[in-house]
C-alpha cells in the first residue's frame, strides 16, 4: 500500500521521504485523482465501486465487533444492502426501506455524503479566485492529540495579519491517516484569497505549529470538481482503510466530538447549505408524519409502542436482504 495521502501533494511525511511509487507532482496541476476515483459513472465501475465499499465496511464491521462495538458493527455490516422494516401510526401498516446506516466511517454513506460536499464547494468557488494548500505537521502517536494540535495551530495562523490579508475565507479537512509509527494527521484547504509567497507561507505555519520547519502546499486550484472532490473526502476510503480497520474503529472513538470538515473566514455560513432530506412518505397512505424505522418506533409511539409493536410487527424479521434490482437476476 503506498506510503502516504495519495492525493496531497507532498512533504507530507516530514519523517521519511516520499515512497517511490508516490504520485509524481507536476508544477501547477492540481493532485492527480486517487486511482478508481472518478471513473466513469454507472455500468461495471459502479458495481465494483459498491462491491468495495460493501467489503470495506465488511472488515470495519468485525474489527467494530472485536472491539465490542456491535451496535457500530451491525450498522455497517448492513449498510447499503439490506431493507428496514418501517411501520406507519398513520395507516397502520409497515413496509419496506432500503437502510443506510449514516455513520462516519461508513464507505456506502461517505460515498454520498462526498457527492454532496463537493457539489456544495463547488458551487460556492465558482468564479473566486481560490488555491489549494495543504498544511502539515509530524507524526503523532495520539489522532485526537495531533487533530487538536493541527485545528489550533491553523486558528493561530489564520489570525497572523500577513495571512489574514492573503486568505478570506475558505473551507477545510482535516484528514488522519494511519502510518505504522503513528497518525499523519494533516490539513487541506481550498482558499480565496490573493498572492501568498510560499516562503512566507512556510515561515509562518512553523511558527503556528512552534517547531522549526514545516511544511506548505499552495497551488492554484485548477480543476475545482476534483479538488472539491477531494476536500469532502469521506474519512473511510476503501484504500486507506485496507488492513489498518481496527485503527480507524478506535480513531472513530478517540474522534467522536472532533469536527474534521468546515468552513471559515469569509466562507463560514456562506456555503451552500445542505439539503434537508424530504421526509419518507408512508408508500399506503403518503403520510410523512407518522412513518417511522421500526427501530425507533418507540419514540414516536411511545407507551404505545409494545401494544403497536405486538400487533402489527410480532414476530416477523424487521431487516431483510435487498431485493435484487429490477431486471438483475438474484444471486
Ligand atoms: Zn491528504
Ligand atoms: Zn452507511
Ligand atoms: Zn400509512
């Protein structure tokens, strides 16, 4: 497996040099895409997108188990292939869902939430004058400690007057990747804004981390979808999560309060927001209110919900596998 974040551009790794089958940097460009990134949507690619992503929620859902997270191990393992049972207080009666389960480290939800930021970023730097940076810090042994360290040092060095006045606003990720001797834990940045010298750049983001030297990306940000794409990272792709899943189940843990993803200056409040959900409708009678997982049936029934639970669920399965596509043979 390489060595470091495929896609940031570089020095990353301030304690070992770049592998030899890192990504070439090319002056100018914006980081090549992660191989399988951005293929062609649809047709076989997609399938094997999922397929992936089904497996690496798959390794993450038994390493949650070793843990003894089994509610998190049961989210994922069923995430994106399999059907929840819904129950209506308005008519009565229950029906199928397909189930997502919307928890962080879930490839099948990331993957959709990534579309969505993206779109988001993209939409918001559409005709500014924005860059790409990438800041970044030594290895820590403590993920929670090096995204403090990191989040604060960026705070201190936005506030410093010759950064304030080259960058407005901007949005940024903070994005932790397991290394054998610990967390490379590291900052990436799309930016408006005007001239930043790299040296100064440099100068000033050591200072904010307080050690000597460190290190400093800036690039035009040409190919903005891409870029966009890859600052709304989700935290678990299927690359990075191979063979470290234990790993990330604890980050998820040491993590759980920590923000890895906003906006700021200029920019904070002013992205596009998200779109709120339309709330499902009851596919019998087309109530919203009422409609509910039978997994949190409890809260919109209340005391009522053994004496619902009992009549109209009793003893039948409340999850059940996917039904194939329309027009796919069943496996
Ligand atoms: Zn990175
Ligand atoms: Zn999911
Ligand atoms: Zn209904």
């Amino acid at each position: 497996m390489s060595a470091d974040c495929p896609t940031c551009l570089d020095p990353h790794d301030l304690s070992s040099q770049p592998p030899p089958d890192a990504a070439p940097r090319v002056a100018g460009r914006p980081p090549p895409l992660v191989p399988g990134q951005s293929s062609g949507k649809g047709g076989a690619g997609k399938a094997q997108r999922l397929a992936r992503r089904l497996a690496t929620n798959a390794a993450l859902a038994e390493a949650a188990d070793r843990a003894g997270k089994h509610e998190v191990a049961k989210a994922l393992a069923d995430c994106g292939h399999t059907q929840a049972l819904w129950v209506c207080g308005a008519c009565g009666k229950t029906s199928w869902v397909d189930y997502y389960c919307h928890h962080r480290l879930c490839a099948i939800c990331g993957s959709m939430r990534q579309d969505e930021r993206a779109a988001r970023i993209t939409a918001m730097a559409q005709g500014r004058s924005v860059r790409w940076l990438t800041l970044t810090q030594p290895r820590c042994k403590d993920v929670a400690e090096g995204v403090a360290t990191i989040r604060a040092a960026f705070g201190r060095w936005r506030r410093l007057k010759v950064i304030k006045n080259a960058i407005v606003g901007g949005v940024y990720q903070i994005e932790c990747l397991p290394k054998p001797d610990g967390w490379h834990v590291h900052l990436h940045a799309l930016f408006e804004g005007g001239y930043l010298p790299k040296p100064i750049a440099w100068k000033t983001w050591a200072a904010a981390l307080k050690i000597e030297t460190a290190s400093v990306n800036l690039q035009g940000a040409m190919g903005l979808g891409k870029i966009a794409r890859y600052l709304a990272k989700y935290t678990c792709k299927p690359s990075d999560v191979a063979g470290n899943e234990a790993r990330y189940i604890a980050m998820q843990a040491d993590l759980t309060h920590s923000r890895l993803w906003g906006t700021f200056g200029t920019w904070h409040n002013a992205l596009p927001k998200a779109k709120k959900p339309t709330p499902r409708a009851c596919p019998h009678c087309g109530d919203t209110t009422g409609y509910v997982p039978v997994a949190r049936g409890y809260c919109y029934f209340g005391r009522d919900w053994a004496d619902v639970y009992d009549q109209l669920i009793g003893n039948s399965p409340t999850t059940r596998p996917r039904p194939p596509p329309q027009g796919e043979a069943a496996a």
